[in-house]
C-alpha cells in the first residue's frame, strides 16, 4: 500500500463489514452497543465479520462506557477468549482515577494478546498528560497505533494538538501511527494528509442515515476517494 493512507471504518456487523470492504475500507474496528461508545462484540460476531471480508479487523476490548477498565478479569476474558477465535489485532485504552495510563489493566491484557498489533483509543484525549502517557506506554509490545481525535471535543479542537505530534513522529513515545477519528470530516484532510498523518477513522461518517442503519458503501468511497486523491 506504500503511500496509501489507512481508512478504518467501525463495524458492527457483517452487512457493515461487507459494505465497508466495498467502499475501499483497508480495516475495520469491530465493536458493539455504540449506545455506549463501542463494547466489545460478541465471538459469534467476530467469526460472522471474519468469515464475511478479508480485510484487517481491529476487535474493541471494553466492557463499560467511559475510560476505566472496569472489571480486568472480565477483560482478561474477553481477550483471551477473542483469541482463541482467531482476533489477531486489538483495539484497547483505560485511564486512571488521575487520568494517566491504567498500567496494570493495560499490561495485564497485553499479555494475553501474545504479541498480536493494538491500538490505544481516544482514552488519550482525556489524559491529564498525553505525552507522559506515550511514554509509560512506549515499552508494550504490540502498540503501533493511536486513535485519536487531538481533543476531548473533536478533531476541529484537536487540530493543533495532531499537528505538533505529527512533528514528532519517530521520537520516544511518538512511534505509533497517528489514527485521527472522532468527528473527523472530510475537509480536514487536506491540512492532516500535509502534515504526514496518513491514517483515518470513521463511524458514524460512513452511515449518513444514522447508526441505526448499515455502513453505506458510497459514503465510505467518498473518503477512500478523497484520501486518493
């Protein structure tokens, strides 16, 4: 894919995979219950999703709505159970009381996950401290990307915050890929793509009548069209 830039569309299902694929999806985030933000959906979903496309699927490990872990056995399970089905990328992220990195919840699913590629989501847009929390993370084995919006409240905040981490792409801490999404458009782009960020993110973009409908396979190759371009 050399100069490619990377379009990841969630998932919730096959139909949504299938249609995802067909707008020029290079992965796909799976997920359930977006009510709360993305749950981790269910084996029986994976191995639909799995069997459906043949693209790259990154598997949501979360069990609660918001950034705490919540119950890490749960979690542990999950994982390992994911696994076993054959889930062979992840996507993960808990903060804290204080906001920093839950290192224990973190490094204890990790270690199930075998080495297999992660991303940790926009729990760092709520971090007291981004740049301390690469660094915590900067060691795991697997980390290669984070999902990211540059802010709390959207990429139209974040765009200064993805622009000067973009600067230090390659620096400790700084290795993984930039993956912009939330309330990602299409006219930022232009002013991200020159920056060097060359991954992207979209949900509820890809379904313009809304989540209670499927991911529409137009929708999605406007955005693999305007990243050709």
């Amino acid at each position: 894919m050399s100069n490619r830039a990377v379009l990841e569309v969630i998932a919730l299902d096959a139909e949504d995979a299938v249609a995802a694929q067909a707008g020029g999806a290079d992965r796909l985030e799976l997920v359930t219950d977006m009510a709360a933000d993305g749950l981790t959906p269910s084996r029986e979903t994976f191995a639909a999703i799995r069997s459906a496309v043949d693209i790259p699927l990154r598997v949501m490990l979360r069990v609660a709505d918001g950034f705490a872990a919540g119950d890490v056995d749960v979690l542990v399970g999950k994982a390992r159970a994911m696994r076993r089905a054959g889930a062979d990328e992840y996507v993960l992220g808990f903060l804290d009381e204080d906001g920093h990195a839950d290192l224990v919840a973190v490094e204890r699913i990790v270690a199930e996950l075998d080495g297999a590629r992660w991303t940790y989501h926009r729990a760092i847009d709520r971090a007291a401290d981004r740049d301390a929390l690469r660094k915590q993370l900067a060691d795991l084995p697997g980390l290669d990307t984070y999902l990211t919006a540059g802010s709390p409240d959207g990429v139209d905040a974040g765009i200064p915050t993805l622009l000067a981490e973009a600067a230090r792409t390659g620096q400790p801490g700084y290795e993984p890929q930039i993956l912009v999404g939330g309330g990602l458009q299409l006219h930022h782009l232009p002013q991200l793509r020159a920056a060097g960020i060359d991954a992207f993110h979209i949900g509820g973009a890809a379904r313009p009548a809304g989540w209670s409908a499927p991911v529409d396979a137009a929708a999605v190759r406007e955005w693999r069209e305007a990243l050709d371009a």
